[in-house]
C-alpha cells in the first residue's frame, strides 16, 4: 500500500512511531508544508517539502521539493493519505 503523510508541524511521537512502523510494509511519502519545513529530524520513507512554506520561512534542506501541483497528485496517487 502507498501511503503519503502530510505534516503541518513538528512530528509528535505517535506521527513518528506510525511512520516508522509503516515504512516496513508500506511505501510512505512524508510532505513537510507549513511549520513542519522547519524540522531537522530524518524520517522513513520518501521526504519531500513544499516549496512554497520552504521558500517562506527561508530554509536551507537538502530535501526535494515540490509545488502545489505535484502534492495533488501525491494525494491522488496514494492509497491512503493522512495529515498531522
């Protein structure tokens, strides 16, 4: 199953746990928007952030980013997608 997980803001340990446990049986995609650009931990699965909420807040990540456009089509892509 593709799961795609959207963050707002910093992970709380459940987010955290939920990922990780996922990532073993599941192909996960993790969309940092918002506050959650700012977050200096690894998580499993495929990390991208929106360029936009990057952009805004002047973050320097090496992590792929993408727009609008492409985040639509991750929530369409995948079989289930949840937002913290």
């Amino acid at each position: 199953m593709k799961i795609l997980y959207i963050l707002r803001k910093q992970p709380d340990g459940l987010a955290k746990e939920m990922i990780e446990k996922q990532s073993h049986e599941h192909e996960i995609t993790v969309v940092l928007i918002q506050e959650a650009v700012l977050m200096k931990e690894n998580l499993s699965g495929h990390v991208l952030a929106l360029d936009d909420d990057v952009r805004k807040r002047s973050v320097s990540q090496n992590i792929p980013k993408i727009g609008y456009e492409e985040l639509l089509s991750l929530i369409f892509k995948n079989d289930r997608t949840l937002c913290w």
